[in-house]
C-alpha cells in the first residue's frame, strides 16, 4: 500500500524525540505553526485525533441541531455523513459537479432550503472549490463548511484552502498530504474560537498501534514486500490501528479526541519540510499529466486546477464504467509498478458503507465519478527520475490495451 503521505522514515525517526517534550507543549506549537501558516489567529485552531472529530465540533460550533438539514456531497467518504445524525440533523446529499469535482452551483443553489443549516463544501484531490460570493449572499443563514480533508496547502485564487469560508477540517490520516497516522484539524471561521475544553486522549496502547502502523506504511511505500510482511506481522500482534468496523457498516459517529501527541511530533516535522515537499509533489503532477494526456479518451483534472494545488493523489478517469474498478487498478499497477488507487469507489466511499438514505440514481455524475476515476500516488517516495518515466511508459501502453478491449 502506497499511501499519498509527505513523511519519511528518516522524518519519523528524527520526530519521536520530540515526544519527550509532552503533548500540551507539542500541540500548543503546532497549533501556533498552524495559524502562522494559515495566517489566522491561533485561537481558531482546533487540533483533533482525526478530521471528521473536528467537523463535529465544527458543526456544532454552527448551531447544527435537531430539525436542521445538512448538505453533503454526493461523492464522498462515509465518516462525513457520519457525524451529522449524532448531532439531531439531518443528511441531504446533492450530486456533484463531474467538471470541477465540487458542487454544480446552480444545482446546490435549487437545493437550498430554509431548513438547510450547513453545506459541506468538497474540494475532491486538493482541487479547491469555491463558493460563489452571490450565492453566499442569498443565503446568508447557511454555513458554508470546507471539507479540507484531501486539501492541506492547496491555495484558493492566492489564499490558503480553508480560511475563506465559514470553518474548514483536515485530515493528517495516512492517506493525506501530510501524514500524523492521524490527526485532525479544524479552521473556526473568524468570529469563533476553537473550544477551550480538555477532549479525551488517544490511548497509549492505540498510540503504540499508529506507530506500528505507520512504520509499516511507510516500509511499503519504500520497499513493498517489507512492508506488507510488517503490516501482516502487526495485524496478527493485534498492532494495527484502524477506524471502526462500525463507522463503516452502521454509519456511527467518531468520538471527539485529542491530536495524539505522536501525530503533533510528525506533523510538525513535515511542516518544516513543506516547501520541498509541495515542489516534488508538483513535478510529479507534471509527469502524470504530460503521460496522461498522450492516452486518447483519459479525463484529467489538473487544467482546472491552479498551479498551487496541493494533489493527495492524481485524478484520472476513464471513459467508460467499469464493473470491478478494484481490478483494473491491480491490473494497472501490476503493468506499470505504480500503485493505482480506486478513491472513491462509490459516491459514499468505501463500498459497501453505511448510506444514510441514499438511493442509486440519486446523484448521476458522482456515480460516473465513482465507477470511472482511479489516481496516482503524490508521495515522497515516488522519485521523479528515469524509473518513473518507464512505469509511466508502461501505465499509458496498458491504459491504451485497456481502452481498445473495451471498444471491441
């Protein structure tokens, strides 16, 4: 598993020391870190164990209750749903936009009610999705809420992602920009401020858990059979940290936690390395789109999207469905070298998850999206030198074997 992270074994090693400082001090200056960064007072910044903990708090800090809709987009993960019915609302999910990856206007603005409370705003990949200014001015009641999760660092016409709107959330799980295992931040929109309350603590044996796990991802995104046997001997130690069987399958909430002071130590260690980080990332955005496009019939993205764009993984699509998009990424991947990822795989992300209501037909394009768009990784790992322009040879011969089979 090659996981779309900014962190380095050597960066990990060199960032445990700092666990000796204690997690009071380690997450007060992060969370300072985090607001020069942002260019935001620090008492905006909430610091969470995971991203969909600080929407809740974001949602609750809107006045989201009891008899309140909330508008979530048609093509996203199943934690964000998730956190809404806990708090008495409701969930609306409105399609998605397959242009920008983000909401059609004009068809959230038809789906507006006075019931609706808050929207949440995707910015799918890190591709930022703004909200028109006029439609933000008709509805004046509605707190417009950034799903930063895919977004670390994107910019948004010059401003960072996350401080234009009304509060954002991000995610620093494996996955993501930049990796604490995980890890949560919120944005509170000015005019608030983050709780002051003291949220429970990640436990030290689930501390040990995201070690463990981490190390193993990050062995496989160097060496991936290392990896895999690390991963394989920790799930049998009982070392694997994971979400709930039950957030998935029964649509449960995420309890609010603290930033384990592990993820604060890592974040803030990738921090000091963000410039390279953004840099590499975008040269090998460069090498995607320039092999990409030479593919007849492959939609990209990335012409959309400003030179800023922090990417969590690169977007691609095909032009046609696929039943068993999961078989086409291993085929792909197995050509090529490369770990071609299938997110989303359907437009409540993974399959299979809890709906909170939603029927198939519901949203057209976020089905599209869901049954065509596979990525590639914009990891660190991944050096941007000869190697990659042969796995990339190779990815765009078996896309083109791929697209002629299924036009015979």
């Amino acid at each position: 598993m090659l996981t779309a992270n900014s962190l380095t074994l050597w960066q990990l090693t060199r960032a445990l020391p700092g666990m000796l400082s204690g997690r009071r001090r380690q997450r007060a200056v992060l969370r300072a870190e985090l607001a020069a960064l942002f260019g935001v007072d620090v008492s905006r910044i909430g610091l969470y164990d995971t991203g969909r903990a600080a929407l809740r708090d974001l949602l609750s800090a809107q006045g989201v209750g009891k008899g309140d809709e909330v508008i979530v987009p048609a093509y996203t993960c199943v934690v964000v749903p998730n956190q809404i019915p806990a708090l008495g609302a409701t969930v609306r999910f409105v399609d998605v936009c397959a242009q920008t990856l983000g909401f059609d206007w004009a068809m959230l603005e038809e789906a507006l009610t006075p019931a609706v409370r808050a929207v949440i705003v995707p910015h799918n990949y890190g591709l930022a999705c703004g909200v028109p200014a006029d439609l933000r001015q008709r509805w004046p009641k509605v707190a417009f809420i950034d799903d930063a999760a895919h977004g670390f660092a994107s910019r948004q016409q010059g401003t960072m992602l996350g401080t234009g709107h009304d509060g954002a959330f991000f995610s620093f799980e494996y996955s993501k920009n930049l990796s604490g295992g995980i890890g949560g931040l919120a944005i509170f929109p000015a005019g608030m401020t983050a709780p002051a309350r003291d949220l429970p603590e990640v436990s030290c044996l689930d501390q040990w858990r995201l070690l463990a796990t981490l190390k193993g991802h990050l062995l496989s995104a160097r060496w991936p059979l290392l990896g895999r046997l690390a991963l394989a001997l920790y799930r049998r130690l009982g070392l694997i940290y994971r979400s709930s069987d039950a957030e998935v399958s029964e649509g449960a909430p995420h309890p609010v936690r603290a930033m384990p002071l592990l993820s604060a130590v890592l974040v803030r260690e990738q921090l000091r390395h963000l410039p390279a980080i953004l840099a590499h990332k975008r040269a090998l955005a460069d090498r995607y789109r320039a092999a990409l496009s030479a593919v007849p019939g492959i939609r990209l993205w990335q012409e959309a999207a400003p030179g800023d764009c922090h990417w969590v993984r690169y977007p691609f699509a095909l032009p046609m469905a696929v039943a068993d998009k999961a078989a086409v990424a291993r085929r792909l991947s197995q050509a090529c070298g490369l770990n071609i990822g299938v997110w989303f795989d359907d437009v409540i992300h993974p399959a299979g998850s809890w709906r909170h209501g939603y029927q198939a037909g519901d949203a057209p394009q976020g089905e599209r999206l869901a049954a065509t768009v596979l990525n590639l990784p914009m990891n660190v790992a991944v050096a941007d030198n000869a190697a990659l322009t042969a796995r990339l040879r190779r990815l765009t011969a078996e896309l083109t074997r791929l697209l002629k089979e299924n036009k015979a």
